[in-house]
C-alpha cells in the first residue's frame, strides 16, 4: 500500500475548495450508517458520506452507483438529514475535476485501488452509465443546492418538481440513455435548471443534412466588437476611416455591409481570443466536458486565425473587399512572431543609426506612415533592411540502420523573411479579373503590385532580391503556378513570412492532395484568408430572383445537395491544413472526435458549439442584411418555346426509333433491353445524344438507319402476334420514319458529311453546279459551311469579274481545288474546325469517314418512288386527326430549269444571293436573336452545355460576320482571360454601335467569373441542375451590374427538353440524380413520343426560314433611321410583325461584316492582348479627354453618318 499516495489523495479531495459543485439528490428510506461521516464544512451539519466497507442488501442500483465513482475518486458526496420521521436526506454532489495539476496522482490511484477485478475500460464504461443517469435525478438549482431544513424542503417541493430516490430499490440503471436526453439534462445543467422529466421528441429526427443546413443557414451577420472601438484607439481610427469612404488609395464607394465586412475582417486580423474547445460547455459553477461527463479546470482552448473565410454570395464584391483590406493595412509588415528568435550580428559594434534601422525593421513599427517627414538616405535604409526570424524545425533522422538508430532527431535553424506583401493565389481563369478590380477600384501606383501569372513568369523568383520581394504591398500569382512552387524545395515563397495570404476561390484548401494545400503547409504568413461564396458544398447558397411569363419577381434560392459528413471533414481540412489552429493541426484525428463523430452522433450542444466556431472563421452576411443596402436590377428569366423543324423532328423521331425498337424486339427485359440496369451508361450516352439532337444531330448514319429499317420490318412480320397493338403501332412509326429519312436525299447528304445545311437562293449556276451538296429547287440550293465560306472567299477574291465566262473559268481554277482539300480535312479532322477561337468539335458519335461513303448517298432504295411520305404518315396517325379524309400527296420541289440564265454583270447578281434558312430552329433563333441584339449595341453570353451546338452556332456566326468570342475548355487559360477582358472591353461606340457575344462552356461558368457587361443571357437548351444555371445567371446579375438582365432558356417543343423543363424543379438533388434516373423522365422516353412530321399541319419547308419570335419590338431608332438604299454591298434586314410578335430575316451571303471577318481569320497580325493594363489605363484617360471635348450627342450623331456609310440597314 502506498500510503503517501493515499494521503495526497486524501488531502485534495477532503478539500471542498479542490472540487466542483454539481447538484443535490434527494434520497429517502435513509440507513443508519457504521460510520456517520465527518463535518464535511465549517457547517457540520453537512457530513461526507463514506459507504460502509460491506455491501448492503437490497440497495439500489444509483447509490450504487454513487459509490463506485466515489471509489473511483470522480466525485465526492456530502448529506444531511432534513427530515428525521421520513428520513430523508439531502445529498450534494462534487465533481473531482480533470485536468488538473492532479491528474497523474489521480489516475495512478485508480490504476491501483478499487479495480474491482475489473478493466479500466470496463469501469470508465460503468462510470459513464451512472454518471449519465445521475444527470436525469441531479437538481442543478443554487436554491437545492442552499436548503438546509425540512421547511425549507417543503416550500422547493411546493414550487418545484422533485425527484426523491430511495435508498434501497430493485431499479436497474438505464444503459441506453439516447444523446437527446443526456443533451436535454447537460442543458439543465447550464442553466442551473431543477429536475425536469425528458419527454422524447415525437416528429423524426432530423437528417445530418437538414441540420448542417439549418445551421450554415443561421450564421448571423458579422457583428464588430464595441468594447474593441471604446478600447484600441488603432481600431477606433480604421473603423471612422472605413465608415466615411476614407480609405487610402481606395477610389470605389462601398456599400454598407461590404465595410461591416471589412471592420470585421480588420477585428480578426487583430485581435485574437482565446475560446472554449467544442467539447466544453460551461455552467455557473465550473467547466463541464460533455464528452467525457466530467468536470474541468483549465479547460481546452484555441485560438481563432488571424483571418478566416469571405464567404459573402456571388456577386457581392469579395475582391473589392478583399482590395480594401489591402488599402487599408498597407503600412502594416507582418511582426515576429513571440515563440522565434533574431540572432543579431555581434562581430562589429553598430552605430545608433544601424540600431535604429534594426529596431524598426525587426519589430515591424510603420514607418512608412512618416514617409515624407524622412530624409531621402533613411528611406533608402529602410527599405533595404529586411527584418528577419529564426525558426527552429526538428527533422526526423532516418533510421533505417542500427549506427544511427539511436541518433537523435536533427535540429535545423530556417530564416524567414518579414514582408508588407499579400499573397494572392488565384485560379488562371480569375488573373485578368484581378487586374481589372485592381485598375477599377484602387487610384494609379498606389499599391506595388508584383504578377506571376505564367511558369515563365516564375522565373524571376529565381533572381529577384529578397528586399524587393517583400516590399510589394500585392504578389498576384496564378494557382498553377503556386502549385508547381511546391516541387521547389528552396523556393523565394518558402523564405518569407508574408504579411497575408489570400486564396481566391479556395475550394482547393478543402483537398488533402492538392499541391495548393501542400504548398500552404510550408508557408508562414500571418493573416490568411479563403476567398469562396462555396467553400464547402453546403455554403453554396444561391439567391436569384425569377421572372417567367407567369411569375413576376419570385425569389428563390437553390441548395445544392451535399454529404453532411464529407463537408464537415473538408471544414476540418481547412482549419488544420490552412488556418492552421490548434490543437486541430498537430492532431488530425481531432476533428473527427470532437466534430465529426459529435455532430453524426447528436453530441450535446454541437451544433451551437460548430456555429460558434464557424462564425469565428466566417464571414457572411445574410441575405436580407444585403437587401437592405443594395438592389439589384431586375432579373428576366423566361422559357422559349420553339417549334422543331423538319430536321429536328426527323433526328428527333430516328432516336425515339432506335429505343422503341430496342424495347420492342428485346420484350423490354434483359442485357439487350437499353433501360436495363446493366445498360445504364449506354442509356446515359443516348439520352445525352437525344439532347444534343435537339439542337442539330447527324450521328445516324444510312447503314444505321437501313438496319434499324431492316430490323423493324422482320419483327413486325415474324413477331407481330406477340406484341401488341400499341408496340405495333410503335414499330409501324419507327419503318415510317426510317423511309422518310433514307428517302431524303438531303438527309443522306447530312448524315455522311456531317455539315449543317444552309439554304440559298440566287446565286449563279456555276457556283451552284460547282459548290453546292444539293439543289432544293426554285433555284434554292443546300450548302454546308465549309461550302459557304469558299463561296465568300471567291466573291471577295473576284469582285470584278463581269461576265459568267469569266466566273465559269475561275469557278473551274478553285473548284476543285477546294473540293480536294474538303475531302481530305472531313477525313482526317472528324468535323473539327478552326474558329479564330481554338479548335471546337461537333462532338456528335459517327464511325471513320471514308470517301467511299459518299456514292451512298444517291443510292435512294428503289421503293422510294412509290414511298408518298404525307400520305403514310396521315395513314399512320388517322384516329388523332380530326379530319382523315384530307389527304393531300406531298410533292417534292423539283429542281428547276436553269439551262438558260440571263446575262447579268456577276457581281450584281451575287450580292442578291441570301440565306434563306437552315435546317435547325435552334440555330435560327438563337442567331437571329445575337444579330439582334449585335444591331442594339448590347452585349451577351450564350451558355452551350454540348459542344456540338457550340460548333454549330459559331459556324452560322462566322458567315454572318456577327461578333463574338469564345470562352471555352479547349481555349488556354491566358487566351481565356484575353477573350474575357476583350469582351468586357468591347465598346459599341468604338464599334460602329455593334454589340458582342461571349460563347462560354457552361462548366466553366459556376465560380468566380463576373461578366456584368453583358445584359443578355441565353441557355441554348435546358439546364438540369438548377444550380448550375444560377451559378451561371450570377455571372452577369451581380452587383455592379446597373441594367436589367433578360434571360431566356431555349427550349424544343414537345421533346425531351420540354419535360425536363418542367420537371426539374421537383428535384431537390439534381447534382445528384441523372436525368436518365428521374423516374418522370423514364416513363416520358417509355411513351415513345414520336413527332409528327406532316400531320400537325406545321409543316412548310425542310429547312426552317428566317422568322423568329421575340420580345424586342422596340429597337432604338437611332440605328433604323436615315438609312441610304442604293448601297455598295447589301447588309442584314428585318422586318417586325406586330401581331405575331416575330421577326421576319434576310439574311445576304455577302456582306461586309463577313469580309471583314474573313479579312481577320487570314489576318498574321499577332492577336491583340486585352488584358494589358497599361493599355486599359491609357484608353480611360484619352476616353475622359475625349468626353470632355465633345457632347455625346455629338458622338452618336457622327456614328450614324459612320454608319450610314457603310450601309448598315434595318428596316423594322
């Protein structure tokens, strides 16, 4: 027996001052007892309650329970009898507390006493049992805890609920006790609450999901410390200087919460507190471990970062905010940090200037805010001087022999550098954005801004000095370019303590593996900001407002589904890895047992504890807070319903062929049946192509479409007794439209070359004989747009040619030229095409091409001169229509006789040859539209989610001549960015009046970007995930943007789109859920909605003419007035249909914008960078000068006699 152990033990918890008081129990049938207990106070009245030695019979359970902690040395009791005729008894409660300078003594203890022939996990279990029923009986009232008699027990009981237990009773303690009722008592406990009955909640407990929603959700506004501006001075200043648009070099005016957002971000770069572990809740009497059930003194703390996250909403001005924090602290350098060292020099003695410099530079005082009051040479002194820290890093040996296996660890000193410079690592794309904000929102040469946006750029990180790097106020570096810094082991970046790092748009510091996390893990800065309104799934919050033609000005807000648990690891990633906070980042089990683990298990007050900690981190206003300073222009958004063309329903038909006969022969089960589950990829890719088809599709080939025929034609005829009348009749629909496309030739054409068929009438017979795929008839023949693009070229080359002699002998020359090279590209490129934007492919699925494809084209199948396409049709769908008998025969347009042709100077009559359609209504509309809006001045975005529609378009944009710009993946990140910034720099004044559009890759939309300069915004087809489509909307309708943004989502009618139009709004998950697994979308494709091609009535042409519906009927008339008719070359013209809302379009084949931009395609003038600053600097100023000289009406009427000149006509 270790006797002083016993006595040491003695002495601390015989000490009432050594213990924490819990709470009173009430007990009655009280025994008399061997030993009474000693006084355990100055009060003897109050006792300590030893249990006699011998177990007592018949005892009930908790008292038994009582003694094995007090055997285990985890509390201590003290009673006094109140009532001696009923014997009942008061007893207190005191917790022997953890965490103490007493552990070690304590445990040693009861390692060795009292084991019971127990494991210590066996116990520690037991004692957590007891000690969670103890929380169900334990009245934690200062007013119990007081009373000493029994009249002061009768008026509690009067007022109170009690609970009195009994000495001896056959209860057995409850051993699952569920999380909500041990959270409901701990809750008692802090508010010092008497006993109270748990009445078990009735509705289902909530998701993991529901309540880290609730709780990203409830994060309140940043609110600034008042003690802190009534105590520091500093803070005081910066708050009046933020307040009264005061900042330093700061030219922008802020709104009210982006400067709350900016105090707030100053108080946490300033002050840091330390704040209770998330396991640790306090009551009035002590600290409480709600983990282990136990008491505590000295509880677990952490210290908040000196930063944390912007989490603001999209649109809301991060990077304006973040500019004026820099504006703000630019005196500021970062200081040593206390735990380091400076080792000064001692081999010479220094003057009392040298001291001087040292002591400022050392201990980074603000000289810099008395940079006039020096002397030229002690600026110079100063700036030169680089304060410097020592770090001392263990490094482990390696030990793989037995020589050095007892070595000890190696103990290396590293110098780091202190800096006036913020760090900024920001995605390629964002670089250019940077700049702008940097060039809009802070005044010239006010902040030394250093780029690295290139790999090439980085090379000077290898030759700079270390006292010019550290005294720029900003270091602008591209992601991939700070990520390759990690595989450097003497990188300049791992040198210096930076004042401030910033990651823009920081979902990567929420990865384990990504070299941005692991090259944060070796820098030292010492304020650090994430700069994301998405740093984990469940932050992204998207708040839009809607306008449809039935609803007017509905908000809403969209939340992306999200692992609950996996976002709360990627918050713990972020707070080990980049803010670094302890005991988290030396711990990294930590966080799963003090968050992760509490929260999926329903820990008492986690969730209050995780809010805490997340607002010390983040920072994010709630939308209301916004509303409440800001109002943003109106945002449109409407659904446009367009008819399909006779093309589209054709593609569409051929797909609906393809799954119907699939279901069909296949009896719908098994491996070959699509929607079985082992098909789903192959369902996937179809279902995608029939959403491409919606656009334009020529991905069946004839070889397709005849064994699809061929297949059709055998299962009705062998198995037609087995199917029944609706399979049938699906069957009987699938051979009809397998006819009507192996029937037409410009199907067969399409579908073996793969081009998009342009219309066009009136050009010359040589061109036609010698260009053209097909001739439609009424001198109207089909090209594709290589075909067109030729045509241009030529006309251009031989604009003087004056007699059809003379065009038949150069059409000779270049004819078959082009058709060489034509032949050879399509084979070799896959339909992949030079855009002046990159490379962008149609994307559509079609085997090799070969040439000898082409010569099946015109073998027609001999039953297509009795094949009546209209007549089958209506046989087909005679019960539908209202009157059967109307059968009209359709009849082809032959192609007429053109073995004559007048004599007519050639030049003349080529400039009347027009586009007369082509063969998408997508492609239509969406073109006429951007023609439009070109014609307007207005600048907008169109949003392609299938590349093959995006090849389409910029083709019918190229021919136009209309302007626009690609943003795309196939694009490099340094060329996006100058797209971007000669999109946002593209000036209709400068530009004859003529607006722009940016073609961007609808993945590349959903962070970061702003492109307020546009005002319309197109989905060329419906976007599933609605998130998605807000995420892009956000890209133009954010702050900063001052006009009215008008979205459309172009939608196909009576096709899939539709359907996933109006269904995806009842998908909460639709990051999640595939369109091909919503169960609506399955039974819709199951229908085999088949389109009719004749039978509705709609039908007009194959190709689909130039009218289009819109909703701008008012274009300005400073752009349609005073135009000249007789003009050198035609220009596009339209004519509005007030009644029809629509726009009817003629669209020349030669026009001057197109040769301009074939003159720029040609062009071996190196591309013009705009994102070039300097540049951007220049043209505001001569802009300003230029505004000043002249009135901007005097402008505007010098651009219409500019226009006017160059014939550019509309007549609306």
């Amino acid at each position: 027996m270790d006797k002083t152990l016993i006595r040491e033990v003695a002495e601390l918890t015989n000490d009432l001052n050594n213990l924490i008081p819990l709470g009173v129990i009430f007990v009655t049938q009280w025994p008399s007892l061997p030993a009474p207990g000693l006084p355990a106070s100055n009060d003897t009245r109050w006792k300590w309650l030893d249990f006699p030695y011998e177990e007592m019979d018949g005892v009930s359970a908790i008292i038994k329970g009582l003694k094995l902690l007090t055997r285990r040395l985890y509390c201590r009791l003290t009673y006094r009898i109140v009532d001696q005729s009923n014997r009942i008894a008061i007893i207190r409660i005191y917790l022997i507390p953890a965490n103490s300078l007493h552990d070690d003594m304590l445990n040693k203890y009861r390692d060795t006493y009292f084991k019971f022939k127990r494991s210590t996990m066996w116990l520690s279990k037991r004692c957590r049992v007891v000690m969670e029923n103890l929380l169900k009986f334990t009245d934690f009232s200062s007013e119990a805890f007081t009373m000493h008699s029994s009249q002061d027990l009768s008026k509690y009981v009067s007022r109170n609920k009690v609970v009195i237990l009994q000495w001896f009773s056959s209860d057995e303690l409850q051993l699952n006790i569920s999380s909500d009722e041990v959270n409901f008592h701990i809750e008692r406990l802090r508010n010092s609450s008497s006993v109270h009955i748990y009445v078990p909640r009735m509705e289902p407990q909530s998701t993991l999901q529901t309540r880290l929603n609730k709780l990203y959700a409830n994060l309140r506004s940043p609110i600034v410390d008042q003690t802190l501006i009534k105590s520091d001075e500093e803070f005081a200043r910066i708050k009046d200087i933020i307040q009264n648009d005061e900042i330093g070099g700061f030219r922008s005016q802020l709104y009210n919460f982006q400067k709350r957002s900016i105090l707030k971000m100053v108080e946490k770069e300033s002050v840091q507190r330390e704040e209770l572990m998330p396991s640790i809740t306090q009551f009035s009497r002590g600290f409480f471990d709600v983990k282990n059930l136990q008491a505590i003194v000295r509880p677990p703390t952490y210290r908040p970062p000196r930063g944390g996250i912007l989490a603001e909403n999209m649109g809301l001005g991060k990077t304006c905010i973040c500019l004026a924090l820099i504006c703000i602290s630019k005196l500021q350098a970062s200081r040593n940090p206390t735990p380091h060292i400076h080792t000064r020099s001692v081999s010479k003695v220094h003057s009392l200037f040298d001291t001087c410099v040292e002591f400022i530079t050392q201990n980074s005082i603000p000289w810099r805010t008395y940079y006039d009051d020096f002397a030229p040479h002690i600026i110079k002194r100063l700036e030169t001087t680089v304060g410097y820290f020592e770090k001392k890093e263990t490094k482990c040996r390696n030990k793989k022999t037995r020589s050095n296996s007892s070595s000890g660890d190696i103990v290396q000193s590293k110098k780091y550098y202190l800096s006036y410079t913020t760090l900024v690592v920001l995605p390629d794309n964002l670089f250019h954005q940077w700049r702008i904000e940097i060039f809009k929102h802070v005044e010239k040469n006010y902040l030394n801004v250093f780029e690295i946006q290139t790999l090439k750029d980085a090379d000077i990180l290898k030759s700079i000095d270390i006292e010019k790097l550290v005294n720029y106020d900003v270091l602008l570096i591209a992601n991939s370019v700070f990520s390759k810094q990690f595989e450097i082991a003497d990188s300049l970046l791992k040198q210096v303590y930076w004042k401030r790092l910033i990651i823009d748009e920081g979902h990567s510091v929420s990865s384990k593996t990504s070299r941005c996390v692991l090259l944060t893990k070796d820098l030292m800065y010492e304020r650090m900001w994430v700069i994301s309104g998405t740093p984990t799934s469940g932050l992204t919050n998207l708040h839009m407002e809607n306008q449809t033609e039935n609803i007017s000005g509905k908000e809403y807000t969209i939340q992306k589904s999200f692992d609950p648990r996996q976002d709360l690891v990627k918050l713990g990633l972020m707070v080990a890895n980049f803010f670094k906070i302890e005991p988290w980042a030396s711990n990294k089990k930590l966080w799963n047992d003090s968050i992760v683990k509490p929260f999926k298990n329903f820990g008492f007050n986690i969730e209050f504890q995780l809010s805490s900690l997340l607002e010390q981190l983040i920072i994010r206003h709630d939308i209301k807070d916004v509303e409440s300073d800001i109002q943003l222009p109106k945002l449109h958004h409407r659904p446009v319903f367009l008819k399909p063309s006779f093309f589209d329903k054709l593609s569409i038909n051929l797909f609906i062929s393809v799954l119907a006969t699939n279901a069909i022969t296949s009896q719908r089960r098994g491996i070959d049946y699509v929607f079985d589950p082992t098909n789903k990829s192959d369902l996937k890719r179809l279902v995608t192509n029939l959403q491409k088809g919606t656009f334009y599709w020529t991905g069946f080939s004839i070889n397709d479409v005849e064994n699809l025929l061929n297949i059709c034609v055998y299962s009705l005829r062998e198995n037609k007794d087995i199917y029944s009348i609706e399979d049938r009749k699906s069957l009987k629909k699938a051979i009809y439209i397998s006819k009507l496309a192996l029937s037409n030739l410009r199907w067969r054409s399409i579908s073996t070359i793969h081009e998009m068929g342009y219309f066009v009438k009136g050009l010359p017979k040589t061109i036609n004989d010698n260009y053209s795929l097909l001739d439609y008839g009424n001198n109207i023949f089909m090209f594709g747009y290589p075909h067109l693009i030729a045509i241009q070229k030529f006309y251009y080359k031989n604009r003087i040619l004056n007699s059809n002699e003379e065009l038949r002998a150069r059409v000779m020359e270049t004819s078959p030229e082009f058709w060489k090279g034509y032949w050879s590209n399509i084979k070799g490129s896959k339909n992949k095409k030079e855009n002046g934007n990159g490379s962008l492919s149609n994307k559509e699925e079609y085997k090799e091409f070969e040439l000898t494809d082409v010569k099946m084209i015109n073998q027609v199948p001999a039953w297509e001169s009795t094949f009546d396409a209209k007549t089958e049709e209506t046989l087909l769908y005679k019960k539908e229509l209202q009157n059967p008998k109307c059968i009209v025969t359709l009849k082809y347009k032959c192609p007429c006789n053109s073995s004559t042709e007048c004599e007519e100077a050639v030049s003349t009559k080529m400039l009347r040859s027009e586009i007369v359609g082509t063969l998408s209504s997508k492609l239509n509309y969406l073109t006429m539209r951007l023609l439009e809006n070109e014609s307007q001045g207005l600048k907008s975005i169109v949003f392609y989610e299938f590349e093959n529609s995006a090849y389409y378009l910029t083709e019918f944009l190229d021919l136009l001549g209309i302007n626009y710009i690609m943003y795309a993946p196939h694009i490099k990140l340094s060329e996006r960015s100058n797209n971007l910034a000669q999109f946002d720099r593209w000036d209709p004044l400068r530009n004859e009046g003529e607006g722009i559009a940016l073609v961007m890759d609808l993945k590349l939309a959903s962070h970061g970007l702003t492109i307020i300069a546009a005002t319309q915004v197109f989905f060329i087809n419906p976007v599933w995930n609605q998130s998605v489509e807000a995420q892009a909307i956000k890209r133009s309708h954010r702050i900063g943007q001052t006009k009215e943004v008008f979205v459309e989502t172009i939608i196909l009618e009576n096709t899939l789109e539709e359907q996933m139009y109006n269904m995806r709004g009842e998908v909460k998950d639709s990051d999640k859920i595939e369109v091909v697994d919503h169960q609506g979308i399955k039974e819709y494709i199951l229908q085999f909605p088949f389109l009719k091609m004749y039978a509705d009535n709609s039908y007009d042409e194959e190709y689909c003419k130039l009218i289009v519906p819109t909703a701008i009927s008012d274009v300005p008339t400073d752009h349609v007035e005073n135009v000249v008719n007789k003009i050198r070359m035609n220009s596009a013209q339209s004519t509005f249909d007030n009644v029809k809302n629509q726009r009817t379009w003629r669209l020349p084949l030669f026009t001057m914008k197109n040769m301009e931009k074939l003159s720029s395609f040609n062009s071996k003038v190196k591309k013009k960078r705009f994102d070039n600053i300097d540049e951007l600097e220049y043209e505001e100023s001569e802009r300003t000068t230029q505004l000043e000289e002249e009135d901007i009406k005097l402008i505007m009427e010098k651009l219409r006699v500019k226009r006017r000149k160059q014939s550019v006509k509309f007549n609306i």
